[in-house]
C-alpha cells in the first residue's frame, strides 16, 4: 500500500498544468503562424493582381515589376510552405493535449496503485514524456504564452465553456 500519496499528486498537479500551458501556448502559435502563413502569400498575389490590372488599364508600367516581384514572393512563400510550422505547433500542442490527458487520467488511479513504486515510476513516465516533447518542439514565443494564460484563466479548458467562435452558425 502507498504510505503518502500527496507528493505524488502535487507532482501530478504540476505536470498537468504544465501540460496544459504548453498545449495552450503552441495552438496559440499555431493560429498566429496559420494566419502569417497565409498573409504572405495571399498580401504578395494581390498585389501582383493589383498590378497586373493597373498596367492593363493603361496606368504606368512600372507596376508590372511591381507586379512580377509580388508574384514572385507569393509564388516562393507557397513553395516553400508557408503553413509549415502552423502545423508543426498544432502537433506539439496536440502531443501535450494527449499528455494531460494522460496525467489526468493517472491521477485518478493514484490511490489504486499497489505501491509507491508503482506510482513513481507512472509519474517518471509521465514527466520523461513531457521532456520529450519539450526537447522535440520549436520553441515558441512568450507572448504565446501570455495568450495562453489569459484564455486558460477564462475556461478554455473547463468542460463548461463555450467558445461561440466555433459554433456552427445556421
């Protein structure tokens, strides 16, 4: 039988929310890079559009190297995969949402663990796993973080929240 579970359950706690700040923090980075990623290529082919049409219209054509250099950009930025590390962050903030699964779900089973033993090594597991992604990610901003604080200390994360930005008008 466990003799005291309370470290093992204050270890548990800051794991989870550890989790959660991070998991928070990379969908946060994830939006800003989605929304980037998608500016710069869509800015840069309007303004070659722009440009295109202004020349056509009898305007100066200058504006067709306008037009050509923002074709260029528009045209690199979607080759090179702009959204790229959008979805590199979705996944790190997905692999951390599945860990504070996890860690919420040892928790529960703390008190039916047989032995201390048992339970250190559960958490180990669940830490060296944590440290793992840590070290496999791209780092992100502070400011992400920021974001993520804030929509955490408003319910982002409770069950009882609704989002209304993602209900389905109609």
């Amino acid at each position: 039988m466990i003799d005291d579970i309370d470290p093992y359950l204050a270890e548990l706690d800051s794991l989870y929310e550890d989790a959660s700040y991070s998991a928070q923090s990379y969908f946060e980075a994830a939006k800003s890079a989605e929304f980037w990623g998608k500016s710069i290529v869509f800015v840069p082919a309007l303004m070659s559009a722009v440009s295109a049409l202004l020349v056509a219209l009898g305007w100066t054509r200058q504006l067709g190297a306008v037009g050509a250099i923002a074709g260029a950009i528009a045209a690199t930025a979607a080759f090179l995969g702009s959204e790229r590390r959008a979805s590199s962050h979705k996944e790190t903030g997905r692999q951390f949402t599945k860990l504070r699964h996890e860690v919420r779900f040892e928790r529960s089973l703390a008190h039916k663990r047989s032995s201390d033993e048992e339970l250190e090594e559960r958490v180990r597991i669940l830490r060296d796993n944590y440290n793992v992604i840590v070290s496999t990610g791209e780092l992100v901003s502070n400011r992400f973080f920021s974001r993520a604080q804030e929509r955490i200390k408003k319910g982002v994360l409770s069950y009882n929240h609704v989002d209304d930005s993602n209900v389905a008008k109609g």
